[in-house]
C-alpha cells in the first residue's frame, strides 16, 4: 500500500522492492503492472534516476522522491521510451497507469509505504 500524506490518500495495490542492481534493472520490463514496484537508488541524483521503457508492455506511472520521500517529479512512461526526473530522486516508484490519479499525486507531498 501507498499513502499520500500530505493529503490523507492511499492506493490499496501491492508494492515490491527493487533494492539491487538486478532487480532494478528488471524492473517492469517484460510484465503488465499490476502492483507498485519502488526502486532504491544507492544516491539521490537525476542521472542515476533515469528510467526507459523498453520491453515494456503498456505505459506505467512514475513517481520519483527524494530521500524524505517527497516528490520531486511525476510522469507517464511509454513502452520504449526514456525519461530523466527534473530534480534528483533517491526512490522510483512504478506502477500501474491510474495510480498517481488515485494519491492525487502533486511535486511536493509526501509518499510513504
């Protein structure tokens, strides 16, 4: 389960962690989302957050966090495409396309798991 803090909002699904280099390079690819996968970036930068969708079945949601898991970006990834975060992230979330409507995800709440 996901919680937006800042507003009291939660997205009921699965969440799964990608702590290592395998599972982060993983990801989503190749599987149709059906829960929340969090990647754990060993630093918060822009570049190491850096996210593609290729191999990828259909667009997922994106939510990128600093390390006080305050959101510092948002997107809508599409099958073999890339995108970068404006600012530095520490954590990825991805999952299935309604989710960020669901927290009604704003840059600047605050997310929790």
């Amino acid at each position: 389960m996901l919680v937006n803090e800042t507003k009291g909002l939660m997205w009921e699904g699965e969440v799964r962690f990608a702590d290592n280099f395998i599972k982060r390079f993983l990801g989503l690819m190749f599987q149709k989302p059906r829960y929340a996968l969090i990647f754990v970036l060993p630093m918060e930068t822009r570049i190491n957050a850096s996210i593609h969708g290729f191999f990828m079945r259909e667009a997922i949601d994106v939510i990128f966090l600093d390390s006080k898991r305050k959101i510092v970006d948002l997107a809508v990834l599409r099958p073999w495409h890339l995108y970068t975060p404006k600012r530095p992230a520490k954590y990825i979330i991805e999952g299935p396309k309604g989710m960020i409507q669901t927290l009604k995800a704003e840059v600047d709440d605050v997310i929790k798991w």
